[in-house]
C-alpha cells in the first residue's frame, strides 16, 4: 500500500498544474516525524556549471539510487526561498518530462522506473544560488523562518537542525566576494530584489524586516546592512536535495494513465497518484 | 541616384526593381535591424548594360537586398564596380564573395566590448536586442564571453590565441580551471577544444561528487508510527468509524483485513 503524502494544489509560482503532466512530488508531513525543510537546503550551496537545462538530468549515486536534478527558472522563483517557502506550505511538485511519447518510443532517455521512492533524491538547482557579492546581514531577529543568529555573529539554524541531526551552519553574517556563501543568507538578501513574483514591502516604519509576497507564498526577511552590494550578483548552484517521495499525474479523463507514460514509470506506477488537478 | 567615387568603384543609391533576385530567404534578425536602423552597410553590385538599360548583378549583400525588398524599400545604397572589358565570370564572382566575407568577419571581441559597454550604461540584453535587431540569444553570449571569461583567456581570444570554439567550452569553467587550461597551453599547443570540454567534463564529476557526500534525512513514511496514531485517534470514536480506523492501522502493519 502506498500512502501518499499531501501535495497542495492551489495554483504555485509556476501556475497550475497541467492535465497530462507527469509530477515529482515530495509531501507534507503527515504530522508524524516530519522533518523542517531547512534540513534539506544545501548549504553551502554547490556552484552548479553545467549550465542551465530543460527537463530532468539522472545521476547516480555510488552503491546508490539514482537521483534526478532539475532547475528551478528565476521567471517564476526569482530567488531561492520563494521556491523552499513554496515548498513549506506547498510541498514539492515538479513536473517532469514524458518525453516525445508519439507511436509509444519513450524517448529523451528518461526512464523514472529507476528512481527508488524515499531514496532517489530530488536536487534542485537555482541560477541564484551562489552569492558573490559582499553582504552583511543583520543580527536582529522577527524574519520569518526565524533564522537563529547566535552572538558571535554566526547564522546558525541550531533549533531546527539539532532536531534532525545536521550538521550546523556556521557561516558568517559577513561575506566579501571571496569563499563560499551561505544559502540562507539568500532569503534576507532577496529583500533586495523585487519583481512582479517577488514583491517587496517593509512590514512597519522602522524598515528592519520585509513582506516578501510570491504568487503563492508570502514570508519575512531582515534587510542587509549597509556595504552590502547593489546589485549582489549571483550564479547557478544546488540548492536542496530532498527525498522524491511518490509521482503524480494530472489526467485528462480523472482516472486513468496514458499507457506510454505508465512505462515510463515502471513499477514506480504504485507509487503515482493519478489526480483530476 | 547620388553617386560619390571611392577606390575606382562607385557609391550609388540603385532602384531595387533593377537588381537580379537575391535568391536567398530572409533573415528575421536583419530584417529587423533594417527595418529599425535603416541599411548601414552597402552591398556590392556589379553593373550590367543592355540596349541602354542597366541591370545589377548581386556580388556582395543578397540578404541585406532580400531584407529591403521584404520591407518594400525602393532603393539600395551599393558599391557599384564599373563595368568591366574582360567580362566578369562565375568565378570571379565567386572570390570577390570571398573577399568581402573575409573582410567583414566578426570581430568577437569587440562586439563583446560593445555589449558590455552597453550594459554598463543601463541598457539590458533586451534593449540591446530591440536596439540593434540582434537576436537577444547572441546579445546574451556576446554579454557572457565579457563576464565569465578570466581576464587572460579574453585577451587570448582577443589576440587569437583562443579559438572561439575552445573559449566558448571555457565558459562553463570556473576561473580556477580557466587559469589551469591557459597555464598548460602555449603558442605551439594553444588549448583545444576537447581540452576545455575534458575540463568541463572533469569540473562536472566533481561538482557531482560534492553532491552524492550530501546527507539528506529520510522521509520514509513509519507505519508503525502512523498505525499508533491512528489506533490512538480511533479511541475517540465508537461503531463504524472506529471499526475502519483500526482497519486502516490494521493494514499499515501490513495485515491483511476482513
């Protein structure tokens, strides 16, 4: 039995889901031995060099399964915690190729019958991952996910990653141009940015902290000091892995699966919930 | 028709109705820059005159003249060679072809150095595009061949040291690679394109490699876990909502149910 965890379907940064779409998914805890999201951020992030890419690329993993890395287009997530606090609220869903599927050939090579549920991974990859500009973020507290920020001016997510064992962030609230950045400080340093999917607004009169409004999500970030860079440049890195938790397939008719993409899934089909929407 | 002298050849402004059929398609982007900028550059024709009448054969230019006819234009502005004794044969044709698209190579650099102004002034790679008519694809390579090149290898590549094949793999590589694949190179054995490409493919298992050391928590739903909390929320009910709860727990232990 398969038991599917929950994937919100209200339209998303990317829009709404689309009939004949075959989904990666990651669900919601159930409210049993969830894990925070923040224990899936990559961080450092890794500088991703390949250049950007369509549909889905398989790696596999030494004496492992298969993991499958995808990116994530700053059209619709100008920044990286649009996408992670989509994915707190939302869960991640991912539409993935079915390749040219004409007269039944699985094309493109993609074959999801070797991704292991709850083992293969999903790794993410976003164009502004890596910062190399200078930044200084602030130590004041109210942003929300609230970042911990002990005195010794380190921004470190203790409370939530002790919970799960990761290893701590023990990067500097200071960076300057040189040596690897702190994925999290991308959510205070998206205060900067704004954009018709990323609406930036101070939250009072004293201006420390910021509504961040994305087409689906809101959340809180502190703005950077002064001698943070304007504009702060970035590049592509890999930003979160998470365990690819089951598929889903928007279907035209409600309850069934076009063949050619049933094969694509292999026995994977168990784990593929068909929906409506 | 204006007319101006230059190197033994003419420049003239010639009725399009009077030059053969460029025979070629046109090009989407120079029609667009034509139709924004006007013609910039002259083509080159070669005069002919029958029974007092002139005609212009195409040496240089058939899609700036296949551009300008799209656009309706009646006039195009052209070098016109005077009319030669000996005849002009295919092959003479054929070289002036030659000559003229070797004379006018792109300079790879200097159109990055051109974009990169541009963006320093505010322009964005869209602007630039809708500006000039150049397609915003080319804008943008032009735009990262000045940005993700080490300052080195640009200059190699300005100076033809670099090839453009072999500097266009380099930029995928990160500036410590680039130093390393210019530092093993030299005038006699300057970097090859499979050399950058080996190097790309080198800096992708590695990055690959960081990845895979990544540990991520498991998710793997826990049945037992599960089953518990939904024998505890049976306990709150009576009949048959109890009865399918504790069916439901029944079945995450993997028991079957009757």
């Amino acid at each position: 039995m398969t038991i599917f965890a929950d994937i919100i379907t209200t339209p998303r940064g990317c829009g709404k889901r689309q009939k004949g779409g075959l989904y990666a998914c990651t669900g919601l805890s159930t409210g049993v031995g969830g894990v925070p999201i923040e224990a899936f951020v990559i961080d450092p992030p890794i500088p991703w060099t390949s250049g950007p890419f369509r549909g889905v690329q398989f790696v596999e993993r030494a004496n492992g399964p298969v993991d499958i890395v995808m990116w994530v287009g700053a059209e619709n997530y100008p920044t990286v915690p649009d996408y992670i606090e989509e994915a707190r609220q939302m869960g991640f869903c991912k539409r993935i190729p079915t390749g040219t599927l004409d007269e039944g050939n699985r094309s493109n090579g993609v074959d999801y019958s070797r991704i292991v549920p709850h083992e293969s991974r999903m790794v993410l990859v976003h164009p502004k991952a890596v910062v190399h500009s200078a930044y200084r973020l602030s130590t004041g507290t109210g942003s929300t996910p609230n970042i911990q920020r002990t005195q010794h001016g380190l921004c470190a997510y203790s409370g939530r990653f002790s919970v799960v064992g990761t290893t701590q962030n023990d990067h500097h609230l200071t960076h300057d141009n040189e040596g690897p950045s702190c994925t999290f400080a991308t959510w205070d340093l998206s205060a900067l940015e704004s954009s018709t999917k990323h609406r930036v607004e101070p939250v009072d009169s004293v201006g420390a902290i910021a509504t961040i409004s994305t087409p689906s999500v809101s959340y809180h970030a502190s703005y950077p000091k002064d001698g943070t860079a304007d504009p702060v440049e970035y590049s592509p890195g890999i930003f979160c892995a998470v365990p690819l938790g089951h598929f889903e397939f928007i279907s035209a008719t409600g309850d069934t699966m076009p063949e050619p993409i049933a094969d694509l899934l292999g026995a994977n089909f168990i784990h593929t919930k068909i929906c409506d929407e | 028709m204006t007319t101006s002298h230059h190197n033994g050849s003419t420049l003239e402004t010639v009725p399009l109705t009077a030059v053969e059929d460029p025979g070629v398609d046109v090009r989407p982007s120079l029609r667009r820059s034509i139709e924004q900028l006007g013609q910039r550059i002259s083509v080159k024709l070669r005069q002919r005159t029958s029974q007092g009448v002139a005609t212009y054969e195409i040496v240089d230019g058939r899609h700036r003249i296949a551009a300008l006819k799209a656009l309706g234009e009646e006039f195009v502005r052209a070098e016109v060679d005077p009319i030669g004794r000996g005849g002009y044969s295919a092959q003479d044709r054929a070289k002036e072809t030659l000559v003229a698209n070797i004379q006018r190579e792109r300079n790879l650099c200097a159109e990055a150095d051109a974009v990169g102004k541009l963006l320093e002034s505010g322009h964005t790679p869209q602007t630039i595009s809708e500006e000039t008519g150049i397609n915003l694809r080319v804008v943008k390579e032009l735009a990262t061949f000045k940005n993700a090149l080490i300052a080195e290898a640009y200059e190699a590549l300005r100076s033809g040291g670099l090839a453009r094949g072999a500097a266009k793999a380099m930029l995928r590589l990160d500036p410590s690679r680039q130093k390393a694949l210019l530092e093993g190179a030299d005038e006699e054995t300057p970097v090859r394109v499979a050399d950058a490409h080996g190097a790309v493919r080198d800096q992708r298992l590695d990055m690959l490699d960081q990845l895979t050391q990544v540990t991520t928590p498991t998710i793997a739903p826990d049945h037992a876990q599960l089953s518990s909390a939904l024998q505890h929320v049976a306990g709150q009910y009576v009949g048959p909502k109890q009865v399918v709860l504790l069916q439901a727990a029944q079945i995450l232990l993997g028991g079957d149910v009757e």
